[in-house]
C-alpha cells in the first residue's frame, strides 16, 4: 500500500519527465529474494555497462541512436533495472532494442514492463520467440517439467525472431546473436565491441550453458537429435572460439562479477572485466558440468539395466550400501542400514519391496534416561550413516534395534522396534558415544541391555596395518547406565570387525578382517580365547546367529586371480579393494567347534561386489554389501 502511495506521489509531482514503468507481480521463487538484491549499476568498458542485479545481470549497451538492454532478470527487478539505467544517466525510454539470453523468468521476468516503457522491439532466437510473446516454457525446454506455475512469467509483446548469426544494428553498434541452445532450446550468445580511447574490445554476453533440469529428464536422451549433450558441447566450443576480451553472463557468478568489482575498487587504475581468458574457462566449466552430469545418467542407467537377476541371485536394486541387515523378531521385514545418509530402509522379503525407515517420534521426547542418560539427546537422523546392526526381541511385537552410527556423531544409537502394527514403526530411544569419537563397526547385545561394540581400528591407525597383522582394534563394552565404554582387554586384534553373542550370553565370537578368522571368547574371562577358526579363504565381515544356533559371516575372497591377493601390507588400499569385484562366500560356522561350511558362494560380479553378511529369512538367503546399490536374495540350498 505505501508503495502505491509513494508512486502516486511520484507520478505527481514528475507527471511529464518519464512514463513510469509499471512492474508486473513479483515472481515467488526459492533464490528470488536473494537474486534480487540491489547493485550499483557500474561502467563495464567502453559503451558497455552493467545495470542488473546482484544476482541476475542487465546490460545495457549505449549507442549514439539509443539504447540496447540485454536481459531483463525478474518480474520484481525492472523498476531497479530502471533507476540503474537512470542512475548511469541514460533515459530507458531510449531502449530501441531488448534482447535476451535465454527465456526463464529469471532473466525474461523484467522484459515485459521495461518493453511497455520503452515500446522497443524485442528480437530473440527462433525457439524464444514463441515462449517470450506467451510466457511459458516449450515442452522441449529441461525445465519445462517443473511446471508451469514455476516456469510462467509475463509475456512479452512486440517480439520479432533473429537468425543464429543476425545482426542487430543500432548508430555505430552491431551485436550479433550466436545460437548456443543447450540450456533452453533458444539460448543466445550476444556479442559486440565496445571501444574506449580508440582501443576497441569484443564483449561476449554467453549464455548459461548447464541444463538445469526437472525430475527425469536427460541430457542424452536419444529421442533428440541433436541431443542436449551435443547441444552443449557445440555451444561451449563456440563459445571458446569466439573473439573475446570482456566476458558477461546471465548469471553474476558465473563470470566473478563480486571479485572484479572488488578488485577494481582496490585497484581503480586496471579493469578487471578485460580478460581475454574468460571465454575459455567458461566453456570448459560447462564443460566439466557436462562430464558429471553424463557419470550421473550414465550410472542411472547401470543401475536400471542390470537389475536382472544372475546366476542363483537375484537383486533389490536402488538401496545405496546396505551393509547390514537384521530380520524384525517375528514378522517379514528387514531392517538395513542404508551405508549411506538418512537412516534405514525397511525390506518387504515376501513382497520384494522396500522403503526408507525413520523415526516417527517426537525428537528427544522418548530418550530412555535411565538407561542412556549420558547420551547427548535424539539425533539428526538424515545427519547419520548407519552401519552395523543388532536387534533383540522384546515384548508385545516390540523389540529393541542397535545401530552403529556415522556421521553426525560416532555412537550406538537405539532405537524401540514396534510391529504389533501393519509395518514397522521405530522410535529413538538414546545412544552410547563411542570413546574419543573412534568410528564403530559392530554392536551386539546381551540380554541384561548390555552392549559389545567392535572398534576396528584405534585413532589414527590405517586399515593396511591391521592386513600387516598389528592389533589395531578391541572389543569395547557397556552395560546400562554407564557413562561410556569401556576396552575389554584381551580382546585387541587386527581390524575387529562383526561381533556376535552365544544365546546364554557365556561366549561372543568376533571377526577379524585383518587375521581372516573368527574367534570365541569367554564373555566372564574374555582374556582366555576360547577357539578359533582356520584362517578363511575371505575377508569375514559382520556375524550373525541364526535361528539353527550357527554364526554366518561373509565377505569377499582373499585371492582371486583378476584382483590378485587381499595385501596383507602396508600397500593395501581400502578404494582399490572396493572397486575391484571379487568373488563371495557366505559362511556358517558352529560355534561348538568352530568348524564351517558354505551357505553360498557367487562369481565376481561388477554390480554386485564388497559382500558383508548374509541372512536367512523363511527359506532365502539375502546378503547386504557395504558399497553398491542394491541386495541380493536367493533359495537356500538346504
Ligand atoms: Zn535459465
Ligand atoms: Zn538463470
């Protein structure tokens, strides 16, 4: 309302100076706010200036005849694009022309009020003529898929198209339009000279190059000819071979506009715009935007095509790194710790379906103080990496999950399982902080609520000394209402990885991913090793019970002629090891003797490598992996 009145003032007391120029609706978008920010309009070199925005660039080209704008950012920036122009001391009712990079409504918004000012013509590329004069996007353009209430902005009028390599002409100025769609099906590149003391420059305003795009939509998308990859290949090389000395661009950032005003204020002397490498670093950033988004599709794809089942297995695909899966005590769900942010995922092993897992609850409303009282408060459960798991049946369909966790914090965090309903339902209910923050593998638990938790490798200490053989980790415990966790000594071995507990609680067995065995421990005496395995021809990783009373562990094989031997050395790389696909064995070992046999065994597969564990449900076996994209199940042989 006041703004009305203090227009209505203006407009009264200037009545003939200038028509005054009559904003459309400001645009509601998530960085308007922040793109909108005032910017002292600045002389740019020679008949080139600069009256935009903070965020979203206006240039404004000065000519003996009149003006040229070029762009005219959003809806809720022409009256600030207006005063720029004013400021510097031009009329923008001596806008001839407006041209346009591309026809978003971040750099298209402001366009229609400024041409209703000026009455100038509008010239645009063949594929922006139609979306500037109706103010909607094409379906051809990347983001057309975020809808038309988003995309929208005011239509244009008086809008006239202008051939790839037409000339606008205007006194002793010409710029020429460059067609470099890939961005929209329309982008331009406008190019000019701009002259001071005698010394004429070329001045490229190029357009934005990335196809920032809606859900779904691909730039190697075969349907296209050419494809928008191509589209913006050929449009950042053309961009590269282009006369350049002064590089603009639609969006400030992207030719540092913040650090060349900041140097021409420190340094008033040298202009800063007069970059004759700009061009060139700005293709090839584009460039780079093309190679990751093309690894992107590229691994979307993968993981679309190959889900097919192989050999014996088949595969849940789209979970990123469930390392560890446990079955929810009497029902058909699996929980999995996705190796990844954001918590869990719930499996449906009879529908072969899956979601995410989160709790429900109250942050901090269900923290359990007499049991973790020394627990910090409820976490940020999308802050989290889980990792391995352990679940103990409780009362009433509840039972109790033990997680491993990265991330936000190093800790055991805890968690109420109810699936007295329809579907699992989870509420935190504390955590146990590991010692000096070192990073957790395992966790298992004991009937009185205390807790074993393996730490792999002591602060500091590198995964390739535990493969020399040194005792790099130890078996930690905690009982309920203790403060932390204490080291159980004794137990100090190369990289202590699963951890399982005897049903009577007398024993608990650990892995070792750096000696290859399994080891049985007196839980009363744990300094007297009770048995151990031979050495296992894999890397053990976690270790379960399972319902017939035997440990399962997993993992890959230690040799193996196309990887070559697991080094047992300072060389090993843990990467290396994770990238090359090995064959697995799932192991079943009776804890009695300690003798084992194989559950299942699988080739290298490139989809499906860095095996974990395994787990049985009703007749199948399902194994979990601690970097891919999916789970594996397949019939038990027995
Ligand atoms: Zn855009
Ligand atoms: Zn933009």
């Amino acid at each position: 309302m006041k703004k009305t009145l203090t227009g209505i003032l203006l407009f009264l007391c200037t009545p003939f100076l200038h028509a005054q120029l009559s904003e459309d609706p400001p645009k509601d978008c998530r960085y308007c706010e922040a793109w909108n920010q005032t910017q002292e309009p600045y002389h740019v070199y020679g008949n080139t200036w600069y009256v935009g925005t903070a965020g979203l660039a206006s240039v404004l080209v000065s000519t003996e005849e009149g003006l040229i704008l070029l762009d005219g950012a959003l809806s809720q920036s022409a009256g600030q694009i207006e005063r720029n122009i004013r400021k510097l001391g031009f009329d923008p009712r001596q806008i001839k022309y407006l041209l346009n990079s591309h026809a978003h409504y971040d750099h298209a918004g402001g366009l229609n009020a400024l041409q209703k000012l000026s009455q100038a013509q509008v010239l645009a590329s063949a594929d922006s003529v139609g979306v500037l004069s109706s103010g909607e996007l094409s379906p051809e353009d990347p983001q057309y898929g975020f809808g038309s209430e988003h995309n929208r902005f005011p239509a244009v009028s008086n809008v006239s198209e202008v051939a790839d390599g037409g000339t606008v002409k205007l006194g002793e100025v010409t710029l020429t339009a460059h067609y470099t769609p890939g961005h929209t099906p329309g982008g331009t590149t406008w190019t000019w000279q701009s002259c001071e003391d005698g010394r004429c420059l070329d001045v490229v305003y190029a357009d934005s190059l990335s196809a920032v795009s809606a859900e779904g939509f691909r730039v190697t998308d075969p349907s296209r000819t050419p494809t928008v990859a191509e589209q913006i290949t050929a449009s950042a090389q053309l961009v590269r071979e282009l006369d350049c000395d002064v590089l603009l661009a639609p969006h400030p950032f992207l030719f540092q506009m913040p650090d060349k005003l900041e140097a021409m204020a420190s340094d008033p002397g040298t202009n800063p715009f007069i970059d004759p490498a700009a061009c060139d670093a700005y293709a090839t950033f584009f460039d780079d935007w093309l190679v990751r988004r093309l690894e992107e599709e590229a691994a979307e794809d993968s993981m679309v095509s190959d889900c097919e089942p192989a050999g014996d297995y088949s595969f849940m695909c789209g979970l990123k790194s469930a390392e560890d899966l446990v079955l929810v005590p009497g029902t058909k769900w699996i929980i999995a710790s996705g190796f990844a942010e954001g918590g869990f995922y719930l499996i449906d092993s009879e529908q072969k379906t899956f979601g995410s897992l989160r709790t429900s609850d109250e942050p901090g409303a269900s923290q359990d103080m007499e049991r973790f009282g020394a627990c910090p408060g409820s976490p940020d459960t999308d802050q989290l990496i889980m990792h391995g798991l352990n679940i103990r049946p409780g009362e009433k369909g509840h039972s109790t999950l033990y997680a491993v966790a990265h991330g936000a914090r190093e800790s055991i965090e805890v968690f109420d399982v109810d699936a007295s309903g329809e579907r699992p339902a989870l509420t935190w209910k504390g955590c146990i902080l590991t010692p000096d923050a070192q990073e957790a593998n395992s966790v298992a638990s004991l009937a009185d609520g205390s807790l074993l938790v393996t730490i792999p490798l002591h602060t500091g200490i590198e995964i390739s000394e535990a493969l020399a053989g040194k005792l790099t980790g130890q078996v930690y415990r905690w009982a309920p209402g203790d403060s932390g966790m204490t080291p159980v000594q004794g137990t100090e071995m190369p990289y202590a990885n699963g951890i399982e507990v005897s049903a009577d609680g007398k024993e608990f067995y650990v892995a070792s991913s750096g000696l290859f065995t399994v080891t049985a421990f007196s839980n009363t005496n744990p300094a007297r090793v009770l048995r151990r395995t031979d050495t296992l021809v894999f890397v053990p990783d976690n270790l379960h019970m399972s319902r017939d009373g035997k440990l399962v562990t997993a993992g890959l094989h230690v040799e193996d002629d196309a990887c070559g031997r697991v080094l047992q050395s300072e060389e090993f790389k843990l990467e290396a090891f994770a990238s090359c696909p090995r064959p697995f064995t799932v192991w079943s070992i009776d804890p009695q003797t300690m003798q084992g046999e194989a559950l299942a065994s699988g080739p290298a597969n490139p989809n499906f490598s860095n095996i974990t564990m395994g787990l049985e449900v009703g007749g199948e076996l399902w194994i979990g992996t601690f970097a891919g994209d999916r789970v594996a199940y397949r019939t038990m042989n027995r």
